[in-house]
C-alpha cells in the first residue's frame, strides 16, 4: 500500500484544490433542498390532509431560503466558505424536518425518513472533513431529540426507540462513507500531486534531451547508443530510431522492429492495461512511469521491463519517448528474497506451535513406554497400547515435518556421494512411475559429494518426479542428471543466500505440460496446488525449498507452457575433514543407573512428573524444577549431589539459554543436556561452544535420553 507523509502544507493545498468540487458541491445539496423539500409536499396531502397548507408553508419557506443561497453562491465564488451556504441549508431543511416530526406525534410520526435523507444528503454530497459533518450532525441531532422530547407526550416509547435506532444507523453510515470518501479523495490528490511532479521531471528530462540533439546530433547519439537502458520513439504504434540496447533486448533489429507493433512484443496478459494506460496518458489522467510488465522478445523469451514513456513531438507530430529497464533478474531477485521471507514466517509460526506440542507428546508418548515396560508381549493390551505409541511418533515426525518447512529443525548432514542416493531411489519411483513414462540417468561419474541428509534428498528426489508424473497424464520422459558445478560471483549476485564454490547440480526435467509465468512465480508457495481439490496439499514443492535452503543451496525451475519444466538443485560441496559420528546402540541393562541425582528443569507439570517417575524406575534419583530461578537455588544447596541436569529452553523468567550461564558460573564442570522441541539454525552449536555436553530433541524416547545421560556419566 501506497504511504504518505501527510503534513500541515499537504492539508492546505488539499483544501485548495477541493474549492471548486465544495462549490460544485454546495450548489448540488442547495438544488436538492430546493427542488426535493416542497416536491415531497404530496406526502403530506395524503398522509395529513389538515396539516397540508402549514407544511407546504414550511416547505416553501425551507425552498426558497435554498433558492437564495444558490443565487448567492453562484454568484460570488467563497472559496471554502461556501461550505457555510450548504451547512445553512442543511439547517434550514433539518429544523423543517424537526418541525414537521413534533407536529405529526413526534415519537411515531413517519417524517423520520426526511430527517435520514437529509442526513445521508449532508454526509455524502459535500467534501467536508469527517469531524465538521459529525459535529453538524450531532447538533441537528440533538436538536431534534430535544424537540421532541420537550413539545411531544411520552407516547409509544418502543416505536420512538427504534426509530431512533434506524435514524442513528444511518448517521453512522453516511458518516463512515464521507469519512471513506474523504480519504479517498485526499489519497487521490497527493497521488495526482506526485505524479505531476513526476511528470514535470520527464518533461524537463525530455525537452532538455531534445534540445541536446538540436545541439548536437553526435554528442546525442553517443549518449544514446552507449545508454545501459533501451530508448525508442513511438509512433503510430510502430517502434522507431532505437538505440543499441533496445535491439538487443528486444531481439530485432532496426528494419524488424519498423513492420511490427509494439504491442505483439508486449507479453499478452499485459496488453489490455498497458493499452489503458497510454489512453489515460494520452488524455493527460496519467504520466510518469508506468508499472513493471513483461515482453516477449525475439527468442520467445519472456523479460520483465521497467518503462518510463513521456509525450513528445517527432517530425512534427504526437509521438512517445520511451526508456525501457531490463529488470529480469531484479525479479527473479524479489521472488526468491519473497519466498525466503514467506518460509521464515512460516518457520516461526512453526516453531512456537512445536514447543507446546512437543510437550504434550512427550507426555503421551513417554508414559506409554513406562506403560509398556511392564506389559508382556502376551497381553491383549500390548497391541493397542503399541498402535498408540507408534501414532504418537508418527505425530512426532509431522512436526519436525513442519519444522522443516520452516527451516527450523537442522538437517543431519554427512557427505554423501548424491548418485548413490539417486540409485538407490529408483526402485521406489519404478512403483510409482507408469510405464507409458520412461526414465533417463544421466549420472555424472565424477560427481563431488556433498554435506547432505540422505532421507530428505530422497524426499526432494521423491516430490520432484511424482510431480513430473502428475504433468505428463498421457506420457513422456523424466530425465535426472548430475554435473559439478563452479559457482562464482557474478551466479551468486543473481541469487539470494548462496556463496561461490563447488557445487554439485541435480537437474529434474520433463516433458509435459509446462507452466505458465504466473504459476512459475508461486510454485514454492506453501500451500499453492494447481492440481484438483483433493489431489495436492501445496507442500511438496514448498519442502523441496526449505530442504535446499537448509542445506545451504538453491532450487532454481524454469519452464515453458507446453514444453516442460526442469528444476535445478544446486548443493554445496562436502567438507570431507568434518568428521561424522554415529550413534551406537546400547543393551537396555546398559541403560540403569547407579543411584546417581539428576536435576531436571522444565515448566511443564506433566513433563516433571513423568520424567521422574521414567528416571527413577531406571535406578536414578531425581530432583525437579519449574524454571530456571528454581533450578539454580537447588543446585546452589545440592550441587555435590546432583551428577546432572537435563535443562529445557523454553521457559518462562530467565529460560533456559540463561539459566546454562548461570550454572557454569556456579561449577564449569556441571553436565548438561539441553532437551527442547526445536533450536533456531546455529543455536544448538551456540549453546554447545557455551558449554552444554549433548541435545536431546522432543519429543524423545527413554532410550535415546537414557544413553545420553549413560554416556556422559559413564
């Protein structure tokens, strides 16, 4: 949305430029109390035939007070005042109006429709501020109110209540409309304000460009051919004298560009508004620049432009100057820079979702393993307890699912030789590939490993074909490729969140129907399908991007209606000097305790409780925490007890993160293990180089803890 910086000048030149629409409109509500006031007059011949000739005597004197103050007005030109003619006439008919509702009852008369008219006339037809309408309104109101209330007998009490209630209603609209109109209006002022400020610059950068070349034609031409923008005349829709870089964006050349219209260049769902905007141009609604569309050049390729047309004369007739911006990339820049932040939204929502549901699954999960410890497989419970358990780490996965949409669960990377992945992939998609499709390897037998997790390359792999095979209904061919790939500078300026180096490039291609540019700019949208409801969720091709971006690649797509579409996935090289360790598994005796305290600190109850009870049933002693405050005075007094603390992160008071600080201040020797539902990128190393010796996710199983805390007691 369009900002502005509104201030006292602004407001005075608003008002400046609304005189003649005040006037326009006073001498519109002046007619309307002139004409409508006594032609209303045959209401009351039937409705109170004795009361006629008063209120056609009222009408008549509310009619012509009208007719005077529109002779006046017409004549005289008040500026701003003439606000103070329409605001007399609106009294003059209101107290009318109010004469006429105490005459007829008061609290049941039917007179209350004039009084909304006159209301609703008052608000909508003159451009006053909302604050001077609303005061206006209140005292006629008022007025009104009191008259009714002081001349008429209390009588049918209901009936005036809700009368008052449809009257005050449609105060209340017709308020809001002139208040919507009002900024309506003032939003349109500073825009046609700044527009024609804009459009004085084009003029003088016009006027002083065509000078130049009655100056001098080859100072002119050298600014033109070397110009890093493409320059064009425009006339009789044909595209003349263009300069070096409008042919080369535009493909043609000079002789080409004379038999074609610029509008076959223009990309075609662009045509019917760049065709309303040289109309508004020509008819001076509109000038400066005009928004970014896209071309079609020569190639068939499909460029965003940036355009600045200005109005000249050329050989002595109407013509447009035009400056034309090749910012393809910009956009290509924007939508990725979009789509990152649109991720990290989502990651954060994500994330604060994941905390609390960690917690309960914990809770779930953690007492049906103390549940199943002491079942035999015999027992007619085991089964179900067993089927519940694994829904529960099966809801444990859909949230780090999430997470990683949002980027906000590490990837567990190791080098990796990516061909093997795709090997080993294969015989998954030959179930899910028809046969009318074939496949091609083309399998790069040099390829550089890379720092990946083997499980979500396959997911990436996985998407990525099945959404090929979803575009080829009738057939066709996938094509998987790998190649190293050298990243320098000048790819990286072109892309958001990449670095120069070795890379190695997976490529999916096929040969469907393609995509049309605006799918093409939302296909890493969450939740974005072009497949029938039921059919796509709209996450597959948002988690291929949050995989990538937390491998620290990119995933570039291109694609054509018709011909296909081919994604790119660009991964860094593996640093083979990282070492990578793999977790061994333990015997359950391995797991108890020797009678050894452990301190464990979390804000959930049921957490506390639970943790204790799986601690203890494993030959530990426990001592609990609420918070961090909490934990660090138990420390205080028991800290030649206590062998260890499990800590979480999300906490209220001090958290986690302080809390760790604070016990190592107490003893740098204490061991800690962090155990929290998710950590931001680098904070889980952060908290390692602080001085935590291990990271347990929620939700967790007992075994997984208990080797933890079996490792680091030894």
């Amino acid at each position: 949305m369009h900002a502005f910086n509104i201030g006292p000048t602004d407001i005075e030149s608003f008002n400046k430029d609304q005189k003649p629409l005040l006037r326009e409109r006073v001498n519109i509500i002046l007619l309307l109390g002139c004409l409508l006031v006594p032609f209303f007059g045959w209401i009351d011949y039937l409705l109170f035939r004795d009361l006629f000739s008063r209120f056609m005597t009222y009408r008549l004197i509310a009619s012509l007070s009208c007719l005077v103050l529109y002779v006046f007005n017409r004549k005289w030109n008040l500026g701003f005042k003439s606000s103070y003619l329409g605001i007399s006439g609106y009294y003059i008919v209101g107290l009318v109006i109010i004469k006429m509702i105490t005459d007829t009852g008061g609290y049941s008369t039917s007179y209350y429709a004039g009084l909304n008219l006159i209301f609703l006339g008052f608000c909508t037809v003159l451009p006053l501020s909302s604050k001077i309408l609303a005061f206006h309104c209140l005292v006629l109101y008022a007025t009104y109110l009191c008259s009714v209330l002081f001349f008429n007998p209390l009588d049918r009490l209901p009936l005036f209540i809700g009368n008052n209630m449809f009257v005050l209603s449609t105060l209340i609209i017709a308020l809001v409309a002139s208040l919507v109109n009002h900024r309506l209006r003032f939003k349109e002022y500073k825009l046609r304000s700044e527009l024609h400020q804009t459009q004085q610059k084009l003029k003088k950068y016009s006027e002083s460009l065509e000078n130049s070349v009655r100056e001098s034609e080859e100072k002119y031409r050298h600014v033109v051919d070397y110009a890093n923008d493409a320059i064009f005349i425009l006339q009789d829709r044909v595209i003349k004298f263009p300069n070096p870089k409008a042919r080369e964006i535009l493909g043609y050349t000079e002789d080409e560009l004379a038999g074609i219209s610029f509008m076959d260049i223009v990309f075609g769902e662009d045509r019917g508004w760049i065709l309303e905007k040289y109309r508004q141009m020509r008819n001076g609604e509109i000038s400066a620049s005009i928004a970014p569309f896209r071309i079609t050049n020569k190639s068939g390729d499909i460029l965003w432009v940036d355009m600045n047309p200005v109005p000249i004369r050329w050989n002595g007739r109407e013509a447009t100057l035009h400056l034309i911006r090749d910012i393809t990339e910009r956009k290509k820049l924007e939508t990725e820079l979009f789509q990152a932040q649109k991720m990290e939204a989502i990651g954060t929502l994500a994330g604060g979702i994941a905390h609390d549901f960690n917690n309960l699954l914990q809770v779930i999960s953690g007492y049906l393993q103390l549940i199943l410890l002491n079942k035999s497989p015999e027992d007619p419970d085991a089964y179900a307890l067993g089927q519940i358990d694994k829904a529960s780490q099966r809801a444990s996965e859909l949230t780090k699912q999430l997470l990683v949409y949002g980027r906000k669960v590490e990837s567990e990377l190791k080098p990796i030789d990516l061909n093997q992945v795709i090997l080993r992939v294969s015989s998954l998609l030959e179930r899910v590939i028809p046969k009318m499709i074939l496949m091609d390897m083309h399998l790069a037998p040099d390829l550089i490993k890379v720092s990946a997790d083997p499980t979500q390359l396959e997911q990436i792999i996985m998407n990525l074909v099945v959404n090929a095979r979803d575009a080829m209904p009738k057939g066709g061919r996938i094509i998987i490729e790998t190649r190293n790939f050298t990243m320098d500078a000048d790819f990286c300026e072109k892309h958001v969140d990449v670095t120069p180096g070795d890379y190695a490039l997976l490529t999916i291609s096929d040969t469907g129907k393609g995509m049309a540019q605006g799918t093409l700019e939302r296909i890493f949208d969450p939740f974005y399908t072009t497949k029938e409801k039921g059919k796509g969720t709209g996450l597959g091709l948002a988690i291929v991007f949050s995989i990538v971006k937390s491998h620290r690649g990119t995933v570039l797509c291109h694609s054509k209606p018709h011909i296909g579409a081919t994604f790119e996935i660009y991964l860094p090289a593996a640093d083979l000097a990282t070492p990578y360790e793999k977790a061994t598994g333990k015997t359950e005796e391995s797991l108890q305790g020797n009678r050894e305290t452990i301190l464990f600190v979390d804000d959930d109850r049921d957490l506390l409780k639970l943790t204790q009870t799986m601690l203890e049933t494993y030959n530990y002693r426990t001592l609990s925490a609420k918070n961090g405050e909490e934990a660090l005075e138990k420390f205080k007094i028991k800290r030649d007890i206590i062998s260890l603390v499990i800590l979480d992160l999300n906490m209220p008071g001090m958290g986690g993160a302080r809390c760790l600080e604070e016990l190592l201040v107490i003893d740098p020797e204490v061991k800690v293990i962090i155990a929290t539902g998710y950590l931001d990128e680098g904070q889980k190393d952060d908290l390692l180089r602080a001085g935590a010796l291990a990271y347990v996710a929620k939700p967790y199983r007992f075994q997984t803890m208990l080797r933890e805390i079996e490792r680091l007691l030894g």
